[in-house]
C-alpha cells in the first residue's frame, strides 16, 4: 500500500507544472533521487543508490531565509540478510539559507533539520517497520537561472519505535544518511512577463523590458523620461520638451526648430533675428541693420534731393545796410518825404524778394538832453519807421524796433555835424 502512494507521489511530481519566476517567488519543487547508508556491517553499511526518480520535496519560503519542506522518498535496498527492503521515508522540516548570511551567486548553501517517519526496514526493532525519525543536515543549491537549480543535500537521520526513544540507542541501528540529490524549480510568486525584474502587477508596461526606475516602462534614449511619454523617444532630450532635444538651448525643440544650431525666438521658428526687424537673419540682406521685408531687411536710404540752385533775388539783403534815415534835433519824424519814400521803398523790395527774413529797426540819439528823454526818443523814430514799412504792407511780425538813446553815435557830439550823424535810424537783420 505505501508503496503504490510515493508512486502516485512521484506521478504528481511529472505531471506539476512549472513556472518561470524571479527572486521573490516563495514556492519551490524538487524532483530526484536518493541514495541510503544505514551504517551497518555488510551489505547494510553500504550505499544504496536509487536509479529512479525516488525523491520529491515541496518548500514554502517563509523570510528572513527559513523555508518550510516536506519531502518524500523511497529506495530499494539490498540486505546483509540476502532480502531486498523498501525504504520509505516523510520528512517535515525547515531549512535556511545561507545565503542571508554571505550572498555566493549563483551558490546557495543550507542547512536543514526537522523530524518525520521511516519504514521498510526489516530485521529492526523487533521487525517493526514505521519508525520515528529526526534528522539535520547541509545542502547545496546552484542556480542555472531565477527558476532552476541543481539540488544536493546529505541528511543524518535518528529513528526508533518510541518517539522518546529518538535520544536512545536501545534498539541498535538506530541511525543511518541519506543523501538526495535532484532539479529543483521555483514557482509561485507574481508574473514578471517582460522579463525586466518588475512584477506586472507593479508594471506600467508589462509587455515591454523597462527600468525599475520607470515602473517597468523603457527608456531607449536614456533621458530618464519613458518612451510613451517621449515625443523623441529616440534621442536624449529634456523634461521641458517632452524629451526632445534643444541643442542651441532656445527652448525650442530641435524637431520645430528651422535653425536648430543657433539660438533664436519663436516667432521666427528658433532662428535668430540680430537686427530686431522681425526677418530672420538667413533671410535678412542686411541682418545687423534693421530694415523692411519689402527691401530684404535692408534700411531704406532716402533719395539725396538736390538742393535747390540758389538765385540771387532782385533785391539782396546787401540792401538794408545801406539803409540810414537822419532826423533833425528832437524830432522822430522825417521832413523830406520824398527822400524817405524813396529809401523804404527799397526797404519794401528787399523784403519782398526775402520772403523768410525779419528786421529790427534801431533808433538812436545824439547827447543833447538827458539820457532818459534821449532813450525815448529813439525808440519814437524806429517805431515811426516800423509804422511807415507796415503801412507799405510789411508784416508787423516780420519787424522789431530798439532805442539805444545816445549809446552808441557814430560820430562826435562835440561838433554840429557829429551830432547830426547820431541822429539816425538803421536797419539790421535778425534771424
């Protein structure tokens, strides 16, 4: 009967399904064989190794390194006696990986230990054939991949009838090895389908290899900015541009960028525009010299107009400094009419053929008098001038008049003819 259940154990064993799994996954599957010494004399001392698929374990990883195990195996051993023994063996234990003391690779030592039941063995105790058993022994993981690992372990074993009797030796035999030796395959733990060590659970992109960094999802341009969200996702750029790349810096992305070698502003598609008349400066004739489009950037230079030929007009101003009017002692009018018409007639033309040219009109005096009545005299002759060129249609803005009194005579006041010189009104030009 105990020989048909490890049968059906071995068949579950074949017909378990694996599955790929990465370093968190908890459950663990080990399919082999085993090989028995029951420290005997004879034939019973030696090894006996099973050519079948004689050992199967399941292991549950609990943290901090403990794993719990419940293993099974069966073995066919040939007796001192000349008979042949099933051995049968249940094993309820944990193991600890060491592991978690010094990491070696791909190389897992263990050390394991727990108790359980073994029979088939005749000629023991009485012919009794279920015993109970404690064990404790080291084992040897190497891992080919995440998921599979070849599997060595030697185990001490100490059985008798009485579970009290475990301590004894009253029953002689009482203690034999097993070594066991299998492929073991990890299992369990969450999906990692893209193979990038994020659990697809926790993968924003599970069916593509990504960083960790990323949640899963994949960075090709190594710009810290995932593909999905990478309008260049191609070429290294940066956060502000959606991972594009700027290489002038404008803030423009290389991409949109009509001049992407040389800072420029956006109005112009990224190029540059030196002389600020809104043309880029490739297209700009004269680009440190702002100008219109419609004269390619260029300033426009005004026509040079000729100046016009200037004419000698009828009456020159030349005119005026001949003008002098000479008055008779205390008076500000003129006694010869006709000679005064005459002299502001030409008065008249010179400013008519100088259309943009203004006068003042000076009165002076000669020292007769005191200074204040001389003062006032003269302004009475350059205003009566003034009155007589307005009346000749001259504009009033056109003429100012000044009494200089006795300051300034042109001749000597000590004699007659001195004093009639002083006695005048001029014309001087003003601008």
């Amino acid at each position: 009967m105990k020989y048909h259940v490890y049968t059906m154990l071995l068949c579950i064993a074949f017909s378990t399904h694996t599955f790929s799994q990465n370093q968190d996954n908890p459950w663990k599957l080990t399919v082999g064989t085993n090989a028995v010494n029951l420290l005997l004399d004879g034939k019973d001392g030696e090894t006996h190794i099973s050519p079948n698929f004689s050992y199967l374990e399941v292991s549950r990883y609990l943290g901090g390194g403990f794993s719990i195990d419940l293993a099974g195996t069966i073995n066919n051993l040939d007796r001192e006696s000349g008979g042949d023994d099933l051995y049968y063996g249940i094993d309820l234990g944990t193991s600890l990986s060491a592991n978690r003391i010094v990491n070696l690779g791909k190389f897992e030592p263990t050390l394991r230990g727990g108790f359980g039941l073994v029979g088939g063995l005749s000629g023991m105790a009485d012919n009794d054939k279920d015993f109970f058993v404690v064990y404790g022994g080291a084992g040897l993981n190497y891992w080919f991949n995440d998921a599979i690992a070849l599997t060595l372990k030697s185990t001490y074993k100490v059985y008798s009838k009485e579970f009290d009797g475990l301590i004894g030796n009253d029953n002689g035999g009482e203690s034999h090895l097993q070594h066991l030796l299998g492929l073991s395959f990890a299992f369990g733990g969450e999906s990692d389908s893209d193979k990038d060590g994020v659990k697809d659970s926790e993968d924003a992109c599970p069916g593509i290899a990504g960083l960790e960094s990323l949640n899963g999802c994949p960075d090709d341009d190594g710009d810290g900015i995932k593909n999905s969200d990478d309008d260049c996702p191609m070429m290294a750029g940066l956060m502000a541009l959606n991972g594009c790349p700027d290489a002038d810096d404008d803030g423009i992305k290389d991409a949109d960028d009509a001049c992407p070698n040389v800072a420029g502003i956006a109005s112009l598609n990224g190029c540059p525009d030196r002389d600020g008349d809104g043309i880029a400066d490739k297209k700009d004739r004269c680009p440190r010299k702002a100008g219109p489009s419609s004269n390619n950037g260029c300033p426009v230079v005004a026509e040079k107009q000729e100046k016009p030929k200037m004419t000698m007009p009828e009456y020159p101003l030349s005119l005026l400094s001949d003008f002098v009017v000479y008055f008779d002692s205390d008076e500000h009018d003129v006694n010869s009419r006709s000679a005064l018409n005459n002299k502001l007639r030409t008065v008249v033309n010179v400013l008519n053929s100088n259309p943009y040219t203004n006068i003042r009109i000076e009165g002076h005096t000669d020292n007769t008098g005191s200074s204040s009545y001389n003062k006032s005299l003269s302004d009475k002759r350059a205003k009566h001038i003034m009155k007589r060129l307005k009346d000749a249609g001259i504009r009033a803005n056109r003429m100012s008049t000044k009494g200089y009194g006795e300051t300034t005579p042109k001749g000597n006041n000590t004699t007659k003819e001195g004093r009639a010189a002083n006695r005048r009104v001029e014309i001087k030009v003003v601008k």
